[in-house]
C-alpha cells in the first residue's frame, strides 16, 4: 500500500554508540539524515547512546564530536546522551511492567547458548522463554536475593495487546530527497524476534527501548539508519504502540561494505575517519564524493 506524504517538520537524527571511533559508513550515514533535515528546512539531531557502561567510553564521544565537527556536520540543539536519560527508560519499564509484559531473566549467556533447540530470528537466536514459566514466588525470591537479572518483554502478550501494527517505510535514495519517495506501509513482525531484553543486567535499558523512547522524546520524523537494524524497527514500532508513542517513518540505507564485502568496523583503523583526517585527507573532498555516491576505494554499499 503506498501514499503520498503529508508536508511536516523534518527531524532527523544520527545515534552513534561511543564504542569506538567513527569510519567511512557512519560518516555517509550521518550525511544522509543531515542532508534530508537540511533540505528540507528541518532540524537534525545528535544523540550520543552511551548507556552500555561496559563499552561506551568518554574519548569516543569526544572523537564523534570531533569527526563531525571536521567534515562540517553540524547539528541543532542539544547532544542528547542517554546515559542522561535514565529516568524516562525506568519510568516506560514501570509502565510495561504493570500492562504484565515484563517478567525478569536470570539465565547467563552460556545458559543462553546451551539452549541448542533456539530458533533463530531476524537477529540471531531467539530466547527460548526459559525465565517467562517462573513462579511469581521464584522471581521474588531471587531478586529478593539479589541475583542479577535482565527484564524481558512477553512478546506473545504484547503482540496481543498492541494488535496488529504497522510502520511507514521509504524507500532509499543517496541522491534524491527521500520524503519525495513513496511510502510502504509495512505490517510489523515483532514476534519473530522472541522475548528481547528491555533492560538488561548490566545496563539500565536496551537499545530498543532507549531508541524508541528518545525518538519519541526528541521528535524524530524520519529514523534514517543502516539496514542492519531493519528488523529492530519491528520491535521499535511494538514499543510505539503499547506506549502510544508517535511513530516516524523509517528509511534504511545499505550499509557499505569493504572490497571482500564485509561491513566496516570500527575496529578497521584503515577507513576511521580519524586515520583518514591524519593521512591528510581533505574533509570537504571526502563530503562532497560522499554526497556524489562515490566511496574511498574498496568501498562502497552492500548491494540488495
Ligand atoms: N547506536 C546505534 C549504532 O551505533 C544506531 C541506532 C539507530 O540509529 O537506531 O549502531
């Protein structure tokens, strides 16, 4: 089902996680939302998710601030950090909690894995709902005894309470603006992904509820990311309806991938753009191919 698309105030955001320095596919990422804001008179946004304690680290948010400042992305606003946003997470917890779609998990990753029936879903195996069976007594004596654990949605139970739910896809374009794109509605399959974690044992919250929350927090109109979260967008889009949280419209863009097609990783110093930036690469030549779809050599976007 398509339909033309409505005018409205664009807002668009990039969301690293400070894990490790920026490459070449967050910088083409980056470039997209903020050409797709900047065209359309919009606002675009910089939301840092540094809510996994283990791995986010103060010099990476100040290398994202840095990498972006070079090649001349600018931003409006505040930077949002989620690490800031801790009370809106626990709150929407409290909430799903009290709906009954909650129930805590205590199995450890290797618990996980002995599981060898898991099925698998749009990201890797499927929790096989070992913790959802607990007695209302187990749970509370366990947390009673401090035993960690993460807190998991009752994907079956949402999916009846949020009903059957769509999202608004448009298709991808590097050189046209995407709102002239036709829309697809598509019909949200968040069952396949099994009961996700929603907060976990080391992190106040997941990514997808973070994710969901903030784009609702900050306005976000178009989520314009890498397909490699296309399926999070179905639990995303679960997460709108059973919060009654507005629902953006969602492009995906390929992600780009080396010569032997492999993603780019962070870890890759070759294309960081930091290394780039110290080869003496010229930022607003490497923009301006960017924006022309023309990738350093080797690179260049996954094809469908
Ligand atoms: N923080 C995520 C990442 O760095 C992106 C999240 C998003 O765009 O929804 O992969």
């Amino acid at each position: 089902m398509t339909s033309s698309v409505a005018p409205q105030h664009v807002v668009t955001r990039f969301a690293p996680s400070p894990t490790g320095r920026l490459h070449v596919g967050h910088a083409w990422s980056a470039l997209l939302a903020h050409d797709m804001a900047r065209a359309a008179g919009g606002t675009f946004r910089l939301r840092i998710e540094d809510i996994d304690g283990t791995r986010s680290r103060a010099e990476h948010v100040a290398g994202i601030i840095e990498d972006l400042t070079w090649l001349g992305i600018g931003w409006d606003g505040e930077v949002v950090f989620q690490s800031r946003r801790l009370e809106s997470y626990d709150a929407a917890l409290e909430r799903l909690r009290d709906m009954g779609l909650l129930y805590p998990c205590f199995c450890t990753r290797a618990d996980i894995a002995a599981s060898m029936s898991a099925p698998h879903g749009p990201e890797g195996p499927v929790y096989p709902a070992t913790c959802r069976g607990l007695s209302a007594e187990e749970r509370t004596r366990r947390i009673g005894a401090g035993e960690a654990h993460a807190w998991r949605i009752d994907m079956q139970e949402a999916v009846v309470q949020a009903g059957t739910v769509t999202w608004q896809a448009m298709s991808f374009s590097p050189l046209s603006c995407p709102q002239m794109e036709a829309q697809v509605l598509h019909k949200a399959a968040p069952l396949a992904h099994g009961d996700v974690v929603l907060a976990r044992k080391d992190a106040p919250a997941s990514y997808h509820l973070s994710c969901t929350l903030d784009d609702a927090a900050m306005g976000i109109s178009h989520v314009l990311r890498g397909d490699d979260l296309l399926g999070a967008t179905d639990v995303h889009r679960l997460l709108q309806a059973l919060l009654a949280l507005p629902s953006p419209a969602y492009i995906h863009h390929p992600l780009l991938v080396d010569a032997d097609g492999r993603r780019l990783a962070k870890r890759s110093g070759s294309i960081a753009l930091a290394d780039l930036r110290a080869q003496g690469m010229d930022a607003a030549a490497l923009v301006a191919d960017l924006r022309g779809g023309r990738f350093p050599v080797g690179i260049g976007p996954a094809s469908a």
